[in-house]
C-alpha cells in the first residue's frame, strides 16, 4: 500500500511541477508584457483632448477622477491654433461635436501609429456616413457613444499602440 501511495506522491508532484512552469511560461510571455505596456502607457504617453469648453473639462476630470492618468500627461487643444500641441500626443480624444467640421485636419495631423478614440454621445450631431467611411479606413479609430466605453477604449488604445 505505501509503494501506491508513494507513486501517487511523484506522480501529482510531478503534475504540479508541470503546471506550475507552463503557468510561469504564460505569465511571462503573455500576461507580463501586456501589464508592462498598460504601465508604460499610462505612464508616459501623451493625450491630447479635443474639445472646447465645458467638455474639455468633463473629459479631463473623467480622466483625472480614474486616478490613471496624470494631469501632465494631458494635453488641451480647444481651438485650431493649438494643433501644433497634438504632435507630442499619441493618443488623439476628440469631442464629436466640437470638433466635427475640423475632423479632416484631424486626420492628416494623426500618425499611423497615433490612435483616435472620438467620443460622440447620441445627441443632434451624429456621424455622418461618409466621415465614418473615412473613420473606418484608418488605422487605430475607435468610436464610443458612453463614458465608461470611452475608458475602455482609452486604456486599450494605450496598450494596442505602445509600439516604435
């Protein structure tokens, strides 16, 4: 009896080990990278906001009240003259509303690499299809309609386009 018991001991040893090292495996070639991007991102990358207003406050407190992102990290762009601000940003936020007759200088401002969450909350001035063509062809867009998708979509932009 104890000669069983004593192979059932290396084998669930041995079933333990085996788990154990294809867990650090994984752990390492795929959930560590992705946390190292997250951190990076919300670390160092530059945001800026297009908005004007009241809502270029809303967005930098949602972004703030997450305790996620830093204020310096944060970059205002309330009117056209301060578009020259954008080229240090990698992630473009853009108010729908407030920035959708300039949407086309927008785009050719955006590099490849550069991601663009556009908010646009269901209102009077909805997307129209042929922007949205356009949104669609480009690289990195998303389109959020509420405020906890635009986090969402922030924070996975953040990671999707931490490349070089």
């Amino acid at each position: 009896m104890i000669t069983i018991l004593d192979w059932i001991a290396y084998a669930t040893t041995l079933y333990f080990l085996l788990t154990l090292a294809l867990g650090l495996y994984a752990w390492f070639k795929g959930i560590l990278p992705a946390l190292v991007r997250l951190g990076k991102g919300l670390s160092r990358r530059k945001i800026a906001i297009f908005a004007k207003g009241d809502n270029l406050k809303t967005l930098m407190n949602l972004l703030e009240d997450t305790k996620l992102f830093n204020k310096r990290n944060m970059i205002d762009i309330s009117s056209f003259g301060d578009f020259g601000r954008a080229e240090r940003a990698t992630l473009f936020l853009i108010f729908w509303d407030d920035w959708q007759i300039e949407i086309e200088d927008i785009l050719r401002a955006a590099k490849d690499n550069t991601a663009l969450v556009i908010y646009a909350p269901k209102g009077p001035g909805s997307i129209p299809t042929n922007v949205f063509e356009k949104l669609n062809s480009k690289r990195n867009v998303m389109l959020s309609n509420f405020r906890g998708r635009l986090l969402n979509d922030i924070i996975v932009s953040l990671m999707t386009t931490g490349y070089q």
